[in-house]
C-alpha cells in the first residue's frame, strides 16, 4: 500500500528527474556531445591558453576538460548537482583553473568570457542570446552545438556546432541565423 510519505517521495524524485535528467522546465536534457563535436567547437573557437571558456550547461564537463586541455581557464554551469560533482571530480587535475557552478546557466556571470559554449533547446536560446549580449567584446566567440541563436549572425559551422558573431547586433545583417 502507498502511505501519504511514500506518495510525496515519489512525486519529489519524479520533479527532479524530470528536471535534472529530462531537461523539464529548463534549458535541455543530459544529452553529452559526441567527442568529435567536441574538438569540432573547441577547433572552431580557436580555444587557446589565454581563454577564460564558459560552457552553459556543463554536463559531464567534457566541452571544459577539451578547453582545458589546451590551457584555458574553464567555469561551468549546470543545474544538476550530481553532474555538477562528477565533472568536477573528472577536472580535478585542472582544479587550479576550473570552477563548476551548481545553477541556472541563465543567472551566469559572463564578464570574465573570452568563449562562450551553449548545448541547449531551441527555446532557452533567445535568453541566452540576451544574457550573452551585454558582454560582447571584439575577441568573443560564442559556439552553440546543434542549435541556433535567434538572430545573431553565424560566423561559419563545422559538423553540428555553430560559430557565431556577436559583434554585430543589426539582425537584418545577412547571414543572420535563426
Ligand atoms: C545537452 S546537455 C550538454 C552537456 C555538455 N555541455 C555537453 O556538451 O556534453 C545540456 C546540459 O545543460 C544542463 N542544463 C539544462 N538547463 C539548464 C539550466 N537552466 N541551467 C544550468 N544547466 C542546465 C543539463 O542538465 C545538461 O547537463
């Protein structure tokens, strides 16, 4: 028989896998890149030691252990604690340099980035489009795999992840994207 506790524990673990493993109500599921995709984004945005990359929905953190792997400073942020414990356990020998954030990747603090990845649904996208806005600087570079970014021009693509220009704001611009 389901007593009145034992209801209430399974619609609490039922909330949070939906949210932390389904992606419900955020940004996008737990779905990791493919290794090549990976080297494909860290290629396309030319991610060297001087970078400070952020990836907004760090997963696993594989996007932040290639990034790291080539010297750059990497901050993450991912809404699922048990994500947020494994990748950084799996960056602990770049723990000098790495900072994984347990939170909503749409209060990110942006100022510090010189690279910017994003693996998310097509509706977080225009938020996150806002969110990055304010912090557009000549040497930004900005990578979302699979995804556009509503009417930010595309800079050029290689597989599934997308270069894109946030250095120009008039979204009648060719090539604009989304
Ligand atoms: C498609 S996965 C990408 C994971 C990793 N970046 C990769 O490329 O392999 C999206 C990740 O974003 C996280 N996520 C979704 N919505 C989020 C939100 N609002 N704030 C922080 N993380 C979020 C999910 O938990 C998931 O780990």
């Amino acid at each position: 028989m389901i007593t009145l506790p034992l209801l209430i524990l399974m619609v609490v673990v039922l909330f949070f896998f939906c949210r932390w493993f389904l992606g419900i109500g955020v940004g996008a599921p737990f779905v990791p890149l493919h290794h090549r995709d990976v080297e494909d984004g860290i290629n396309l945005a030319q991610v060297t030691a001087n970078d400070v990359v952020v990836d907004l929905g760090s997963g696993d953190g594989r996007i932040l252990i290639a990034a790291a792997k080539r010297g750059a400073t990497v901050i993450g942020y991912e809404i699922n604690p048990l994500l947020v414990w494994w990748s950084r356990f799996r960056l602990r020998r770049f723990k000098n340099r790495t900072h994984i954030y347990c939170g909503n990747l749409l209060q990110a603090d942006l100022s510090q980035a010189s690279v910017i990845f994003i693996f998310g649904l097509g509706p977080i996208m225009p938020r996150v489009v806002e969110l990055i806005r304010p912090h557009a600087h000549p040497r930004l570079r900005v990578v979302s795999f699979a995804f556009s970014l509503p009417g930010v021009p595309l800079l050029a693509q290689k597989g599934i992840a997308k270069l894109y220009d946030f250095k120009i704001h008039d979204s009648s611009s060719v090539g604009v994207d989304g």
